[in-house]
C-alpha cells in the first residue's frame, strides 16, 4: 500500500460530509480538480473505489464507509494528542471549540463571555446550529463540547444536566391573548401557531405536552432558529414556544400564561464518550456545571 497522508483523510471526510466534490473544493478552498485528484490518489494506495456515482449524486462504498470510519478514529487520536500536549503546556492560550443548540445561543454566549474573564488567553469557537448538526459535530469528533437538550441514547454519548431550560409560549404585547390569565391548551391551539422544525428538541416537547392532552400541534410556519421564531412572532405572524433562556428584554414581546407552561426541559453538557478533553475544554466543562445557574440568575432572560 502506498502512503496515505492526512490530508487525502481530510478531503476524503469533506467529500462524505458535503455530498459532492464541488461542495467540498468549496469548503477546503481547494479546485475541484485538485480534490478529485486527491481522491484518486487515495483509491489508488488503497487499491478500491471509495465513492460511486449514482446518478448526479455520490454515495461512500463500503470501502469508503470503512474508510471514514478509520479516517475520523485518526482524527480522534490526532486531538488526543494535542490535548495531553496542551495538559504539559497547562492552561494558559490552548483553544475550544462548542458547538450550541440555537435555542441557547443567547445562554452559551453569556456562559463563554463568564468564563473568559477568568480564561481571557482561550480562543473559543462557538457554533449554533440545529439538534442533527449537533449530532453529527459530535460523531465527527470535530467539536469539545455541546451544549443541547437530552441527546438521544445510542450515540456513544456522555452527557450531564447543567441547568433548567423552561419552555414558554410568546406573542406580541398586542396580541389578543397578551395579559390573560390561565389561558386553556385549547385556546392555544386554536391560534396560528409558529413553530421550530420536525426533530427540534423544542417541537418534540411541544408536540409530547399537545398529545398527552388529546391535542394535535398544528404549525402553519416552520423555522430553524429561535431567533427567527421571535421575530415573526413579534411582526404578528402568530404565536411560539421558545426556551426563556433567550432575549427577550426590550422587544414587542410576552410570555403567555398557559395552562400546563412552562414546559420543564433540561440543559446537558454533552461529549463522545471517552474523549480526553482539553486542559481548556476541561477548565469550560467544569465551569458550566458549577456557575450556570449563577450566569443564568444575573442574565435578564424575562
């Protein structure tokens, strides 16, 4: 077999996650000559295709999927090594990387400004995006930590709660339901309802808190971020559910009293299982799970 380097493993980790070759040249500012060449390189030391072509799409072999496999375990190591080099070094500078559910950005943002005043050398990474890009940062080793609800077992997880998250419904403060009391789940449902995308850790809540009470969730707008929930909610569009821990403060927003809300979900502090983390990475985890309370408290979340 002819030498394999780590960057054909690179390439070869960019064309699976991006579903093409123009997608990944895009991605490592490469030509897509050049990844086809490196590409090439790779089934030629190895002796077997890694990718067939089906239609106008390309799909992993079984070599190529094994090949991944052991392309993401080198990867793993490669970072062991860096973090037990970085524990020689101790804490001073080193770096971390966090990867957020887009419901609590606002949260994480305050969690990372905290702990930089005590940390000011580390530089951090922070990514918010939806539950299935969490999922997928922590199958590819390419993050720390994650910060999201309860993630799903079997995913060779280790995670531990940090923090209540309540999940609230919101209108605007001229909405007809703004300042109501003890609004009933079935007034609820019959207005226009603005919700987050199937497999959200918030829709499935909501839609679980809606079918234990004989309801059915009708969403008429879907939207990937919390963000853009609250905006639509505040231009009018309808009414959300959102986690409390976001920013609300000075915004022509309400929290609605409903019946059965909150909803009480969790905040876990997620890594692969077995990953040796950072002296930084580390020095974060340990941070989060003694002061987020406190963070959370001082933040005006109402």
């Amino acid at each position: 077999m002819n030498r394999i380097t780590l960057r054909q493993l690179d390439i070869l980790e960019a064309v699976a996650r991006c579903g093409s070759f123009s997608r990944a040249s895009a991605e490592m500012h490469l030509t897509q000559p050049a990844v086809s060449m490196q590409i090439k390189q790779l089934e030629d030391a190895l002796g077997i295709p890694l990718f067939e072509h089906i239609g106008k799409r390309i799909y992993l072999t079984e070599a190529g999927q094994e090949t991944l496999a052991a392309s993401r375990a080198v990867s793993r190591e490669l970072a062991n090594l860096e973090h037990a080099l970085a524990e020689l070094q101790g804490l001073k500078g080193g770096s971390l990387a966090v990867s957020v559910a887009s419901s609590a950005s606002y949260l994480a943002a305050r969690l990372i400004a905290a702990f930089r005043q005590s940390h000011p050398e580390v530089h951090v990474s922070l990514n918010a995006v939806n539950r299935e890009t969490l999922l997928l940062h922590l199958a590819e080793n390419s993050v720390d930590l994650v910060l999201m609800g309860r993630p799903p077992e079997g995913h060779d997880l280790q995670s531990q709660p940090f923090l209540d998250n309540p999940l609230v419904v919101i209108a605007s403060t001229d909405h007809p339901l703004a300042g109501m009391k003890n609004i009933s789940l079935q007034r609820l449902a019959e207005e226009t309802f603005l919700g987050r995308e199937p497999g959200s850790g918030t829709r499935i809540a909501v839609e679980k808190f809606f079918e234990a009470n004989g309801l059915t969730l009708k969403v008429a707008m879907e939207m990937n971020k919390n963000e853009a929930i609250k905006q639509a909610v505040e231009a009018g569009l309808g009414v959300g559910v959102v986690s409390k821990h976001g920013e609300m403060a000075k915004r022509n927003l309400c929290v609605l009293d409903v019946q059965g809300f909150p909803l009480w979900r969790q905040w876990h502090l997620v890594q692969r299982q077995g990953k040796r983390l950072s002296p930084a990475a580390q020095a974060f985890a340990e941070f989060v799970l003694r002061e987020a309370e406190k963070v959370a408290r001082n933040e005006d979340f109402e």
